[in-house]
C-alpha cells in the first residue's frame, strides 16, 4: 500500500507520530558495509510478485464491479505445477503471494463462520488486500473448498517449495480492517482491541488508538462515488458500528475520516504516545552494527507494547506453516524498535529468512536496514522514479549513476522494480504508453545494483492495466475488485501455463525478461563490483544521454551493460572502458569477445590495448544488451 503525494507530505511529517523521531537518528556511516546472509543461488534474489486472487483468473468478463460469480476469482489450486514451474524457470528465486491473509471483502462466507464485511468500510467488492480482518486465516476466495482454506494454503507452500521457489507473503503491521476479528487464532491469542481501555485516547497496552465519547462515522462519499457502484445491499447504509471511533489507518484523528483516508483501516498502537514520544525503551544506536542474536537478547530483558507481541506471534504462525519470509507494508509508519524486536524473533526462528520493507525516504533507509534489521527495501522514491522519467523521456540518464553511487554501502539491501501492486503498469498511457521501453528500463533496474530484483506477474507480458474495474481504475492491475488480467490469461492458456494462446509480441517480451531473470539469479557478477560507464562517455562521438552503460564484475565474470531509451534514433560509438577497469580485469592485449546474454545472439569484439578497451557498439531504439567478456 502506497500513500498518494498528499498523503506522504503531510501524513509522514505530522501523523507518523513518533517513528518520526525514531527516523532522525542516524544509524548511517556510509562507509560502514551491512553484512549480507549468503544466498543458496549464485546470483541474486529475484522475487515474482504475484496478486493471488488474480493471477489465476480465467474469467474474462470484466465487469466494473461484477461480483466473484461474475468477474471469477484466482485460487490457490491455479498455482499448479505447470505455473510453478514457468515461474520457476522463469529465474525465480522468491515467490511473492499478495492477498493471503484473510481481508475485508464483500461475498457471503456465513456457512464458514466467517463474519460479514460492511460495504461501507470495504474498497471494491473484492477488498483491499491490506485491511486485514484476521491474521490466523486465509482469504476464502482464493480456495476451491473454503472449508478447507488453511490446508488448501499449506498444500500450496509444499508445491511452492517443490519447484525450489521460496514463499513469502504480506504482514501489515500498520493497520489492520476496521472489522478485524479473528475466528481462526490459536488458543491463548488475543484479538486486536479486546483488552483495550476504550475510556481513553492512549495507553501503551491498547492496541488501537481510540477517540473518546464520538462514534465512528463514514466518510462523505465523492459525488461520483458509492459502495459496490450504487448496487443495494443490506449492510449498505451509511453506517457502521464503532464508538469510540478509533485513529484510521494513515493516522486521521477524525471521528469521520475523509474519502481519501485509509477508512477502511484503523492504525496499530506500538506504544507511541499521541504526542510522538516513546512508551518502550529505546534501541541504542550501536545496535546498528549488532547482530541478530544481541537484538533479540536486547529485548528479551524489557517489556514492549501489547502489539508487538501479537504480531511476533502471528509471524511465528506463519513461519511454522512454512512461509519463508514477510513483505512489510508501510514499514516506515512503525518505529523501528519494533522492527528490531520482531525481526529478530523470526530471525531467530529462521536465519533465512527473507525480509523486505516498504519504505519511501531515502534517508531512512539506513535505519531499516542496520537497526531493523531488513534484508531488502524499496528503492522507490530515487531509483524507480528517476528511471521512471527516463522512460517517459522527461530526463537523461546521468542521475541513475549518481544514486548507485549514494548508496554504495547499502546497496547489497536495495530493492529494485518497475512494477509493483501499487505502481502503474508500464504499457498504461499514464507511465509509457508502450512495454517495449521497459527492456532497457527493466536490464538497468535489475543488474546496477547488488539488491534484489522484483517482476510483477504480466510485467513480462506488457499488461496495461487497461479497463476501469469499480474502485479500481485503469493503469493498474486493481487490488479491490474481482477482474480478469487478460495478458495474463492469454499466457495461462487454459491452466498450461505455456503462452499458448499469447501473442507474438508478449511471447517475445516474456523471453526477453525470462533471459534477464534468469541470468540475474544465477550471475556471481551482480554480487560484485560495480563501475558507471555513461560519465566516461559522454564525451564519445555518438554515445548521448538517452543512453546508459555499466561495468559489473568479480573474479569469475565480467560483464557490460549497456542500454539505449530512445524510442526512435539507433546509437553507433565505440563504448571506451578506463584502464582501472581493464586492468582490472587482467584481460590480455588484443581482441575479446562480448556476446550478449539475453537472446539477441549480438556478439562484438572487444579491444584490449595499454590505455584501456574499447568495443564498438550500434544501439538499435530500445536496444538493451548485457554483454558477458568471453
């Protein structure tokens, strides 16, 4: 879950609380490297994303708001050995599963036991996968047999892991629905709120913040707006029952929070007092360079908020189920403290465990990484959105450089994407218009930096996210409303999972990425060193802006990037590699070879002389080579 603009300006400075303060500290020293757990593959972690309830859908109505038996619904069982099998071969190393815990939606569970969700607290009629009515359970929709839901999922994590893929799934600390009620916890868990003290704003054991003596009211809908688009329903009333009405999900104080808010949630308490200041003990800022063992004792010996506990029980639930790691939404609303504390649990539980934080300043990536304790992050606001401009043609590309280079120290942690559940899709009118620039876009983002790389399912394909969904709208894949990703389900082919039915274009933008993956997973290079070759070359006739070029490299591979975003002009120059960077290489005099790796068949001599090397280059519109020195 992303916070719009006017959010993020006013949401993170004032109504973040006290993570505010915990995000002034410095915990950075840029010269200080984090350590990295070693991988069991050779290259990096290359994480699929996946909407569950999505891709598996095969129905291909379409229709703005349609219900489940009108739009269908993806299952768990769509995730078949021919589909695990294409991710897998596809270069996956971590198969992200968006939307598995139980949310909010709008369909009639009853026989289940599963209590009904409001309209009027419900985004869409599928549900935001990010208001979470019980952390014990799983999404009903996504089984074939809701009766047996749980057993549907862990039959899931089994084949998963038989195609040697890793499962990871969403933990939102942050927020939870404002319905949460848990009919699947464990004997001995405690609900969110059922011990709270509704009498008072704030108590460090209270899991919600309250607002005391005015009851919840809905928000005034936009004009233009109404639950499940108009259609009647009996909990469709204006209405739901909360008082005292708590603080909603993005921090609104207001009794009635505005459409714009996250309404449909209410926010987490971890003991941050409603004045900013902290209710636990502080972290000392040396623990940044402290292992996971002396955080998890750190905290053994202090009390810590009520919630925080909760949420290192539900983790552990999930960890004995298999689960192999936690994507963190809006972890930057939560003090880092906590992050510590929980991480350290699960680390505890599992070393191996793959972290990933969704975290959108910069200057606090530090933080999350080192006291944390992060495995990954996005780099969101830097990487993806400078490159996003390079795509759209509105800047050169000098700038990608210049943010490698700031975060060398941390780089190994930086998460790297074009697309994502909450980004617009590359082919919508709104980012590119067109998913061929997303070749040169896509090499740059996944092979610069030493992090890991993301795809989001029919990325590979070109998907635009085209068609107005309900509360969705177009250029993204809606996470709210049943729908049909037709891309997607031109791949699927009926179940075979083999593009059968795709066509000639999205069947060659799928290799093209399926070729990056792959060697992205698998290239010892990509944990190496790294060297900028656009500033060199700007000065070589025929080299310009629109183009980029890197060196990545160790002492069993070497490797030239090189990529050109013009959409309409080919690029012809001799590519100029420094001498530190030959030498380096300890490449013999004379004549090399770079052959790319990524199914083009292009092959090119590289010449070795004293002052440096040089590899003669045409670079056709959108061209995007990874050479590899033979």
């Amino acid at each position: 879950m992303r916070l719009p603009a006017f959010v993020l300006t006013s949401a993170l400075l004032a109504v973040l609380l006290g993570c505010t303060q915990t995000m002034t500290r410095p915990a950075d020293e840029a010269s200080t490297p984090t350590p990295t757990p070693t991988p069991a593959f050779s290259g990096k972690p290359v994480i699929y994303q996946v909407f569950t309830r999505l891709y598996g859908n095969r129905k291909t109505a379409n229709k703005p708001w349609g219900s489940v038996a009108e739009n269908g619904v993806g299952k768990f069982a769509d995730f078949n050995d021919a589909a695990l099998a294409s991710i897998r071969a596809f270069g996956t190393t971590h198969l992200w599963f968006t939307g598995v815990p139980r949310h909010a939606s709008i369909g009639d569970y009853s026989p289940y036991g599963i209590p009904a969700d409001d309209p009027d607290v419900v985004k869409g009629r599928a549900g935001s996968p990010y208001a979470i009515t019980d952390y014990y359970d799983v999404d009903p929709d996504l089984a074939t047999d809701p009766a047996r839901r749980i057993d549907e999922f862990k039959a899931l994590v089994q084949r998963t892991h038989a195609h040697g893929l890793k499962v990871v799934i969403d933990i939102v600390p942050n927020h939870v629905a404002r319905g949460y009620r848990s009919i699947a916890k464990p004997a001995g868990a405690v609900d969110f709120g059922a011990n709270d003290d509704t009498t008072v704003e704030y108590a460090r054991d209270n899991d919600f913040y309250y607002i005391p003596g005015q009851p919840f009211r809905v928000p005034e809908w936009p004009v233009d707006y109404r639950p499940l688009g108009g259609e009647k329903h009996p909990l469709a009333d204006g209405k739901f029952a909360e008082n005292p009405a708590k603080w909603t999900g993005n921090g609104s104080r207001a009794a009635q929070p505005k459409f714009d808010d996250w309404y449909e949630t209410v926010k987490i308490n971890f003991g941050v007092r409603p004045d900013g200041s902290y209710d636990f003990d502080r972290l000392p800022a040396d623990y940044a360079y402290r292992d996971i063992a002396e955080h998890a004792a750190f905290w053994s010996a202090r009390e810590v908020p009520a919630s925080w506990k909760k949420f290192k029980d539900i983790a552990s639930y999930w960890l004995a189920m298999g689960v192999d790691g936690f994507r963190y939404d809006m972890a930057e609303m939560v003090p880092v403290e906590f992050w510590s504390y929980l991480n350290s649990s699960i680390k505890t539980i599992n070393p191996d465990a793959f972290l990933i934080a969704e975290v959108y300043n910069p200057a606090e990536y530090r933080n999350y990484i080192r006291l944390g304790r992060m495995d990954a992050l996005y780099d969101k606001v830097d990487f993806y959105d400078e490159l996003k401009r390079v795509m759209q043609g509105k800047s050169g590309t000098a700038k990608l450089a210049e943010i490698q280079q700031r975060y060398t120290d941390i780089d190994s942690h930086l998460l790297r994407f074009l697309e994502n559940h909450d980004e617009q899709r590359i082919a919508s009118p709104d980012f590119a218009g067109e998913a061929a620039i997303g070749k040169p876009a896509m090499l740059v983002s996944a092979t610069i930096g030493q992090g890991p790389a993301l795809w989001y399912f029919a990325q590979e394909l070109g998907e635009p996210g085209n068609g107005d969904a309900g509360f969705g709208k177009a250029t993204r894949s809606s996470i709210f409303d049943y729908w049909g990703v037709p891309t997607q389900q031109r791949w699927m082919n009926d179940g075979r999972f083999d593009g059968g039915a795709s066509t000639p274009e999205e069947r060659e933008l799928r290799a093209f990425n399926a070729s990056l993956a792959s060697f992205v997973s698998s290239a010892p290079a990509l944990r190496g060193a790294y060297a900028d070759l656009h500033q060199h070359n700007l000065t070589t006739p025929g080299y310009n802006e629109q183009l980029h070029a890197f060196a990545r490299w160790n002492p069993q591979q070497r490797l030239i990037v090189v990529a050109n975003f013009s959409r309409s002009a080919s690029a012809s120059f001799d590519l100029s590699i420094p001498l530190d960077i030959s030498a380096n290489w300890h490449l013999d005099a004379g004549q090399h070879t770079l052959v790319d790796r990524l199914g083009s068949g292009v092959t090119v001599p590289l010449n070795v002389m004293p002052d440096g090397a040089m590899a003669p280059l045409t670079l056709p519109p959108r061209a995007a080579y990874l050479f590899e020195v033979q």
